[in-house]
C-alpha cells in the first residue's frame, strides 16, 4: 500500500505544492487547511491521481487538532509522513511597535500548530515504529533580520522543536526534516502585509524567487530518502540571495 502523508497549510504555497508532488508519488493524502473550498477543488483534482480525504480545523486549537485528527476512518489511521507547512507572517516592524495580536498570531500557529498537530499524530508513529516528520521553518529561525523578531523567534523554535523530535524519536524510527526556505513567492507576504498586494510584491521585485514546486522537491527528496538516511536540515535559498535580507536585485 502507498504511504499516507497528512499535510497542513494544504491549501496554498508550500503545503499545496508539497500535496501536488505527493500525488504524483501515488501518496495517500489527508489534505489539512481552513478554507473548505480550496480543500474541496484540491481534492476534486488530486483524487484523479490518488486517494484524498481533508479535514477542516485549525492548527492552533487542541481540542480541534485532536477531534479532526481522531475523526480520520480506520483506513486513514496508520500516518506515515506528517508535513507541518501550516504557518504565517504578520506584520514587520521593530519589536516595540509590534502588535500583541500579531505576535499571537505566528507563535500559536507556527509554533503551538506544529506541536498540536505533531501531539495527535506522533504517539501512532510510536506505536508503529516508523514515521517521518517534515517541519517547515525558515532561514528566518537560523537568523534574525530587523523588524522580524517575533516571527524569526517562532521559526527558531520550530529549529529547537525539530532538534527535540529528532533526539526523541529517533529510537522509534521516525525520522524527522528539518526544512528552511528562504524567499518563496507565496501569499505569505500578502498575508504578512495584511493584504497589501503591492507591498508585497516588492519582497520579490527584481530578482527569481524560489516557487513552492522548488520547496516541494526538496521534500519529496527527504520522504523517498533510503530507510538508512535521514535528511536532517535542509536550507533552501533563492539563487540571488545570500542570507534572509540579502538578495541581489536587478
Ligand atoms: C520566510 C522567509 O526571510 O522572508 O520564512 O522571512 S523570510
């Protein structure tokens, strides 16, 4: 049987690409997000390649996370790959002129989300013996930039919580992916911008951004890794840029 992948953040950028090449991997996909239309049109298309189920919940909710993910019929049970894409940028500004709303924001979804969901996944892993997890961080959780603290702050723990998964989950044979893009041309700037288009297509302006298709293939690369290797971190960046806030523009 082919392995089931449960995805979040599904329903755009990296999550979505990632669902896309696992389809084409024959995967069985249990495609997670919030915007049920999204999920339905994914499902419609990527059903024509191999079986989809969704789920609706959001990341930073426990008792969400636990009910969804419990819901899943028996035949969706056994989780092989867990790909925690959900996450997000709100505002960029220096650190005393943030808002405490948007700081809620990044560390409950990229943080708490990744540890609920990991919660009501890991423990079958563990029981299973075998498993793969795949954290999406970023260049920001290896570096901090200026007017990015507190989203730097929550990817840096996404690094720390990657370590920590893979020192405890090891020994059961789960492996677990480190991955730290640096600049994608997603909505993740329309949304850190709260909506302001233009603003955000300045963050890609003059150079080749990399694609969530790109992020994708790097992921793909570490879930089909031979069972003796672990891909532990990988560091993707734009062929133009150097660091998180270098890039060489034209
Ligand atoms: C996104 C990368 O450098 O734009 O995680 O914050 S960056």
């Amino acid at each position: 049987m082919s392995r089931i992948a449960l995805i979040t953040g599904a329903t755009s950028g990296i999550g979505r690409a990632t669902a896309e090449a696992f389809a084409d991997l024959d995967f069985r996909l249990i495609l997670c997000g919030r915007r049920q239309e999204r999920l339905d049109e994914l499902q419609e298309r990527l059903s024509q390649q191999t079986a989809v189920t969704t789920l609706n919940f959001d990341v930073r909710n426990w008792l969400e996370v636990d009910d969804a993910i419990r819901s899943l019929p028996e035949e969706w049970q056994a989780i092989d790959i867990l790909v925690n894409s959900a996450g997000n940028a709100h505002g960029l500004s220096p650190i005393q002129d943030g808002s405490p709303q948007d700081w809620d924001m990044m560390i409950d979804g990229n943080v708490q989300g990744l540890l609920y969901v990991s919660k009501a996944v890991m423990p079958g892993m563990v029981e299973r013996q075998r498993g793969h997890i795949v954290n999406l961080s970023s260049v920001a959780g290896k570096e901090t930039y200026a007017n990015g603290a507190v989203y730097c702050a929550s990817k840096a723990a996404v690094e720390a919580l990657s370590a920590g998964m893979r020192l405890d989950l090891t020994q059961h044979g789960i492996k677990v992916t480190n991955i730290a893009p640096g600049a994608v041309e997603t909505e993740f700037s329309v949304v850190r911008f709260k909506g302001d288009a233009e603003r955000a297509a300045k963050v890609y302006a003059g150079f080749s951004p990399l694609t969530p298709e790109d992020i994708a293939d790097t992921i793909v690369y570490a879930v089909t890794a031979p069972a003796h290797v672990t891909i532990a971190d990988m560091t993707i960046l734009a062929g133009a840029q150097a660091a998180a806030t270098t890039i060489y523009r034209k």
